[in-house]
C-alpha cells in the first residue's frame, strides 16, 4: 500500500513528538521517578512505532499510536505525578497530538477512494 504525503507527515511529526517525550526528563528536569519512566518508555514506542510507520505501513502500529497517545494523557493522574507541572503538561500535550494524528491515520486508512462511475 503506497502511502500518502499526508500519512507520512503524520509518521515523522509523531517521531519528533516520540523523541521529545522520550529526552523531557532531561530538557525539563524531571525527579526521577513514574515521570521520568513513563516518557522514555513511551516516548520510545512512539518512536519505535513511527520508524515501523515510515519503513513499511501497518494498520496495527496506528493503533498502538492510538493506545499509547491515549496513554500518555491519563499517565498523570494513574501513576500520581500530575503534581509536577512540566511533566503533566508535556504528557498531556505530546499524548493529544500523537492520538489525534493516529485516528488521522487510521481514519484516512479506512477511507475508500471516490468511485467513477461506468459511462456507456
């Protein structure tokens, strides 16, 4: 299946956005701790994910970029770090961003081109 400009801008825009999450700990001085492990291991999938994404399409990495976008936002609250603002704010922020262009993706995946009808 050829991919579109617009599938693939979604790919490396979510590369960025997995490497940012994956390096914040450092870029805006986490504790180490549930913060700290949730953006590299997270961060990482999305990265690992996008990579797949751009190498060789697959339905299922969209998916897993939906569920771990998804993730990402209520990270926060269900492992207690929503008290340290940077950490909720670019989890929040990079979770939202990464699901959204995942449904994107899987939206355009399931979209049929128009069909021509047959003159006679």
């Amino acid at each position: 299946m050829e991919k579109s400009k617009a599938a693939i801008s979604c790919d490396v825009v979510n590369l960025i956005l997995g490497a940012l999450l994956f390096l914040s700990p450092w870029l805006f001085a986490y504790a180490p701790g549930a913060e700290s492990w949730n953006a590299w291991i997270a961060g990482g999938i999305i990265v690992v994910l996008s990579i797949a994404a751009l190498s060789a399409f697959a339905e299922w990495e969209e998916w897993i970029n939906l569920i771990v976008g998804l993730w990402t936002i209520i990270s926060p609250w269900v492992l207690k770090f929503s008290g340290n603002s940077d950490a909720m704010r670019t989890n929040v922020v990079i979770g939202v961003i990464v699901a959204v262009l995942a449904a994107i993706e899987i939206w355009m995946v399931h979209q049929a081109p128009p069909r021509l009808t047959q003159t006679r």
